[in-house]
C-alpha cells in the first residue's frame, strides 16, 4: 500500500493561495493521486486526480513532478468555506481491477478572515 | 460528476438490533463499492471491499459476522450492522468507483449510526 504524509494541519487568510503537499514514496506506476475535501459530518468529496505533471480543474490544480513521489494541491484565494479537511490518496491496486484508497490523517485546513 | 447516496443518513437502534445502511451509484454502475467507518475528528478507517456478485473482503480485525456486506445488483451495495452494540456507533461512509471516468471514486453522503 502507498503511504502518504501531508502535515497535519495549516492556517491561511482568505484570497491566499494555499498549496499543500504531500508525500507518498512508494507510489506504483499504476497508481493515480487523488485528493479530497471533506467537511464534518460529509463524506469526502473530489477535488482533483492526476497521474503526472499538472492537472487543473475550476477549482484547484495539481503538481506532480516526474519521480511522482510527491504532490502538491494548490487552492487560489481561498475562502473561509474552504476550511476542511483534505486528503491525498493513491490507489493500491491489487491487480482485481479497481483501486482501494487507504486514508491518511489528512490535512486540517483553516481558513481565518 | 458521479453521485452516490446513503440511506439513511442517521440511525438510532437500541443495544442487540441489527441496522441496514444502503449505499447506491445514481449515475453510473460500480462493480466495485467500500466501506469505511470514520470516528469524531478522525481520518476514515476502510473496513471492507464490496464486490458484485461474490463475497467482500474485509480488512484486518474487521468482524466480517458482525459486519455483513451485501452488493447485489451494479448500483447497490448494503452493510449490515448486527447485535449493534453502543460502541458501533460511528459514522459510516460507502464510496463507488466509476470505471468509465478514470476509476474516480466518489463518497457518499455518510450514515450517523447510535446505538442506544
């Protein structure tokens, strides 16, 4: 199973651009990065996947370098609606033809006026 | 994107009764669905694969008798909490995966399970 590590938690102002990284080192060449937020009492929700380089959606992007052995979730001007928990993921594929997602303690987002 | 309900959202049940949570893929057929279990400001805790058509396969010290796991059809799978007991309650979240999207998973809305 890829292990992730991401800091526990991180504070940030609204409009700032908020970047969290994470670090999964044994990634396998079949595995995806996906990050989700959740909120409490909420199942997680999809932010972003990527496999390599860089991913964009309407609400985040993604960084990968080349050696995929870290990630880094970008948020531009975030709002207080933001503050969450976020996960990164990397699937464990156990050669049956999905993906199962082992959670790691996430990262705790607060978001201050 | 992809949408996956639970049902119920909450559940009180007394000590000693059994409760069914349903977890459905609206949108989109999943051979594949999971279980997790999530304690108050704690990361989720994954306790089972759930497979169509055959048996799911439940991580260690995941009471599989206790736990029963049913994915009958393409869009449902149900997990089944026996004898609960107050240290059940939790807050249980199923998630599906959609083959035809780059194998994104998507996560329920969560069941909040008290068991009195």
């Amino acid at each position: 199973l890829a292990k992730t590590t991401q800091p526990i938690s991180m504070d940030s102002y609204e409009g700032q651009e908020v970047n969290i990284t994470c670090s999964h080192n044994n990634i396998a060449t079949n595995d995806y990065i996906t990050w989700y937020q959740q909120f409490p009492s909420q199942g997680p929700r999809f932010i972003i996947q990527g496999y390599k380089t860089k991913v964009t959606n309407e609400v985040a992007s993604l960084f990968i370098p080349a050696d995929r052995k870290s990630s880094t979730l970008s948020l531009p001007r975030v709002s207080l609606s933001d503050t969450a928990v976020y996960y990164c993921l990397v699937g464990d594929n156990p050669g049956q033809g999905f993906q199962k997602l082992v959670f790691g303690t996430g990262t705790r987002l607060l978001v201050s006026p | 994107g992809a949408v996956v309900s639970q049902h119920p959202s909450r559940v009180i049940c007394k000590s000693g009764t059994s409760v069914k949570i349903e977890c459905r893929s609206l949108d989109f057929q999943a051979t594949t669905m999971f279980w997790y279990r999530q304690f108050p400001k704690k990361s989720l805790m994954l306790m089972a694969t759930s497979n169509e058509g055959s048996k799911a396969t439940y991580e260690q010290g995941v009471e599989k008798d206790k736990f029963l796991i049913n994915h009958a059809s393409l869009t449902l799978s149900t997990l089944t909490v026996t004898s609960a007991h107050p240290e059940d309650s939790s807050f249980y979240i199923c998630s599906a995966e959609d083959s035809s999207s780059g194998n994104t998973i998507y996560f329920g809305e969560g069941s909040w399970l008290t068991v009195v």
